[in-house]
C-alpha cells in the first residue's frame, strides 16, 4: 500500500544528534527526562543492530519510570552523564 502525502505531511522520522563510529550519540539538555518518541525510536533502531545508542545528560537530570525501565531492557542503549 503506498501512502499518499500532502505538502504538509511528512513521514515521521528521528536521527540522533552525532554519528561517531557506528554510536548515534544524542544530547539532551533538561533537568527532568520523560521517555520520548525520539528515544523510544532510537532505541529501538539501535535493538536492532544499526548501532549502539548513547544518550547524554546533565548530571542532575532525573529520568521518569518509563524511561528507567526502558533502559534497563535495552542493552544497546547508555547513558553518559555529563557536565554542562
């Protein structure tokens, strides 16, 4: 089945900030993470063995529930803590 699109839709897609030899590398700058489509997506591309998914964050940031199990069942996804 081919979707047809108008001018104002466009097919959803996601790519991580940097490509660093085969790691997407994406940043995110908050003090408190929720679990997002753009990671939930992701991850998911990294699950499946395009390449591993690191995620960088601020020391302080606090991540939801959803999120911390999320991470826990995806081993190809890390998170770098990092200074600002």
């Amino acid at each position: 089945m081919r979707i047809q699109y108008t001018k104002w839709q466009t097919q959803r897609r996601s790519l991580p900030d940097k490509i660093f030899l085969s790691t997407g590398i994406l940043v995110k700058a908050c003090s408190r993470l929720n679990l997002t489509w753009q990671i939930r997506n992701l991850a998911e591309a990294a699950e499946r063995g395009e390449f591993y998914f690191q995620l960088n964050v601020p020391k302080g940031c606090r991540f939801s529930p959803e999120l911390r199990q999320f991470l826990k069942e995806h081993k190809n996804t890390k998170v770098k803590r990092v200074d600002r």
